[in-house]
C-alpha cells in the first residue's frame, strides 16, 4: 500500500496488486502461480504490476504450508560454461548435500543464451518458483545481475564478484591459481609462456587471465595470452599457432584440463617434445590428465570444494547474515611428467 507521499506503510499483498491490476485475487493468484486460465495480456498486467510494487513471496509463509524450499542453480549450455565443465556434477552434488541438510533442494535449470533473462527471472519470482537463484557463466557486461536485483530475487553469484553493491559471489582464489601455475613453471627457468584462456567476455575467464598477468609481471615471466573459445579444437588451433609463431614459448598454462590434453596432441602431431622441448600445466585435473602421456602437471580445482561453498553462501542469504565473499583456497601445483627445467634450445 502507498500513501500520498510515495511512502510504503506495509508489505504488498496480492490484494494489492490484484486492487492495482484492476482484477481479482484469484485472477492474481493465478497469475503468479503460472496457472491456466488467464490471458496472456492479463498475467503480464498483473506480472508488471507485482514487480512495479515489489511484491515477493512470503518465504516463510511458503514454508509453513509445506512446500518444497528450492534453490535453482541456473546454467547456459554453451562452450566456456559451467555445463560442460567435466566437474559439473560434482558441483552439483556438493552444493545439494549442504542444501538438503536444510531442507532445501536444488534444481539445475537450463536457460537460453537469447533468452530476456529480465522477463524470465521476473517470472519466475512472481510465479513463486525459487527461493533464490545462483548464477554462474557471468558476463563482463551481462544483464543476469541486474535483472534478479530488478525483481528483488535472492541471489549468489558463482564466479568474480562484479562491484561492492552485487549480490555474494563465490569463487576460487584465482591469484592463488596463477601463482601456483606461473612460479612452477618460473622457478624452473621458463621466462617465454603462454597461456591459453577462455572466452574473455565471461567474468570467470577474464578474471583468471587477469591474475595469470599479474603474477607473469611479479615473477619476471613474459606471458602471451591466447583467447579461445573454451573448445578443444579452440585450444588445438591455439597450441598450432602458438608453437609455429616467431616467439614460441617454453611453457603453456591451460585454462582447463581438456584444453591441456588437446594441446599435448598438437605438440606430438608438430614433433614437439613435452616436456623437454616444451612444458604443459592445466588448471583443473582431471582422470585423463592423470593418464595422459605424459601425465599433465596441474593446479587442481576442486568444483566439489567450490559446491559446498556455494551451498553455504545459498544458506547465509536466506538465513540474512551473508558475506560479501566466499573465497575458495586452492592447493599447490601437482607436478608430474609433462614439467621439467627449461633448456635453452641451441640457435
């Protein structure tokens, strides 16, 4: 309810809005329940109506009715993606085990790169699907932040935390990722190294390439840095380019455990010997790196460890006491035989 000077004396109900929209609670109701029975142009009047007076769910109300508490992780399938990371599962299955101890459960939901991520959220709020929303595969300058504040939805973000106002993120410590990758490689003599990123229109990507930079510039490291599509044969065309260049480097730090392995293949089928010609790391592991010959040195990225600290942000919001950063420690790097001492090549 507003009063004259604009001012709002209590929480908005559905009698509010349905007064607003001109209709009936019921019509209101279902609505925002997504039932069948309403117009199209009546349920977006209504929908519009309920974000215009930041109508929300009654969490507690919800619960003491007895329905389900959910958490909807949502993911894109496109490269570069959360989707397709091989460790995806194992996100899932951390973040749900501390959810579930809560009562809450967690859906993955599939959404479309295209889609009006605003429309869609709204939606979803008004029709009282989710109790909150995770959101990885951020963009550099994407709208999926601002639409949940929009709505005034419960957010966690999985990936670097946008700005001191964004909702709380979680992600891996990526200085720690570079430092661990980059000092491996350094302390054994290597001074020209590549690395080769994700797509750097993803916060995530951008930010772990950012670091790598960093940490190239403190430990004395020339560092080019190769963009891909977060592909395979991204990394392969990559490699190729890298290693037939003018300035081919003695070390390559993958963003990613198949980027690695495909890199290893590039450099067989060119006759270039890993590691004595050239030095491979990945970040992330994976059973083939373990197998690979030769097995693939890495900084090992645990998606299980950053799963449990995904449900723990998710529970903290709804709770009311979150932190602004849930910041994820990564271990040492994990040398094995694709890393050795840098020789310098006769001219």
């Amino acid at each position: 309810m507003m009063t004259l000077s604009g001012v709002r004396t209590h929480r908005p109900t559905i009698t509010d809005v349905a007064r607003a929209a001109g209709v009936s609670t019921a019509v209101v109701s279902y609505a925002l329940n997504g039932r069948p029975g309403v117009s199209a142009a009546t349920r977006e009047r209504v929908l519009r109506v309920a974000e215009e007076f930041g109508w929300r769910p009654d969490v507690a109300a919800r619960s003491v009715r007895g329905g389900p508490r959910t958490v909807a992780l949502v993911v894109m399938d496109r490269p570069g993606t959360l989707a397709r990371d091989a460790g995806f599962l194992d996100l899932v299955e951390a973040a749900r085990g501390v959810l579930a101890g809560q009562g809450y459960s967690l859906v993955v939901q599939l959404v479309d790169a295209g889609e009006d991520v605003a429309q869609t959220y709204r939606q979803w709020w008004a029709e009282r699907r989710f109790d909150l929303v995770v959101l990885p595969d951020l963009l550099a300058d994407g709208p999926r932040v601002a639409a949940t504040a929009r709505v005034r939805a419960p957010a966690v973000l999985l990936g670097p935390c946008p700005g001191p106002d964004a909702p709380p993120a979680v992600w891996f410590d990526e200085d720690q990722v570079a430092v661990a990758a980059l000092s491996g490689v350094a302390g054994s003599g290597h001074r020209e190294v590549a690395a080769v990123a994700g797509p750097l229109h993803l916060r995530a990507p951008r930010a772990r390439a950012d670091a790598l930079s960093r940490a190239a510039d403190a430990l004395g490291v020339r560092l080019a840095c190769r963009e891909t599509d977060a592909t395979p044969e991204g990394a392969a065309a990559a490699t190729h380019a890298l290693l037939q260049g003018e300035r081919p480097p003695s070390a390559v730090v993958y963003d990613g455990a198949a980027a690695a392995l495909a890199g290893l293949e590039v450099a067989r089928r060119l006759g270039v010997r890993v590691p004595w010609d050239l030095s491979v790391v990945a970040l992330g592991d994976s059973a083939l790196c373990r197998l690979a010959s030769p097995p693939v040195t890495v900084v090992p990225l645990s998606l299980a460890q950053l799963g449990a600290a995904v449900g723990r942000a998710v529970l903290d919001v709804l709770e009311g006491s979150p932190e602004h950063r849930y910041v994820v420690p990564v271990s040492g790097l994990v040398l094995r035989g694709s890393t050795c001492p840098h020789v310098a090549r006769a001219s």
